[in-house]
C-alpha cells in the first residue's frame, strides 16, 4: 500500500528522507521503481510543464495516489514540492511575481 503522505516527504526528490521511515521509504522506492519502468524517461529531457530542456529530468507522481503524472526539471518538480502540490498556491505565486516584477 502507499504511504506517502505529502509531496514534501518524497524521497525519489531527496526532500526530508529522514521524515520517513524504513518501510514507508522502501514501498516509497518500489513505487517509484515500477512508475520508471510504465513511463520511460523522455529521451529529450523535456519538462512538460515549462517546456525547459533540463539537465535533469525527475519523475512526478501524486503522493496521495501513487499515479504517475509526468517528467519534470528540477524547478518545476522542486516549485510543485515546496507547495505541496497546490496549484492556487503556485497561481497565486505566479500573480505575486506578475504584479511585483518590473
Ligand atoms: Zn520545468
């Protein structure tokens, strides 16, 4: 069963590893594992949220449901961690940075 209770305690993102423990992190990783083998990594290394070529590509998934989502760089997959998957959170980011950016 998955066990993953938030974004933040991922440990394929290396995020507060220490915050889970042994098994949990263990059937966190198999998850993982089996996600990787459905859903090959994009040979182009795409994100597929700001389009950016990344050095690094990092596999989403939903922490509450354990589905894959899709490829994302590291910004992308760090700014979806740090809101706890939120996405009024990140829309209210984005007009924050909208309004204060000259
Ligand atoms: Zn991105």
């Amino acid at each position: 069963m998955y066990t993953i209770i938030s974004r933040n305690q991922c440990n394929f993102c290396d995020q507060a590893k220490a915050l889970l423990g042994a098994a949990c992190q263990k059937e966190h990783s198999r998850t993982v594992s089996t996600l990787k083998k459905m859903h090959p990594k994009p040979v182009d290394n795409v994100c597929e949220s700001c389009g950016d070529v990344a050095e690094k590509i990092c596999l989403d998934h939903s922490h509450k449901t354990g589905e894959f989502r899709g490829w994302l760089c590291e910004g992308c997959n760090h700014s979806a961690g740090k809101s706890n998957d939120d996405p009024v959170k990140l829309e209210k980011l984005a007009e924050y940075l909208r309004e204060r950016s000259s």
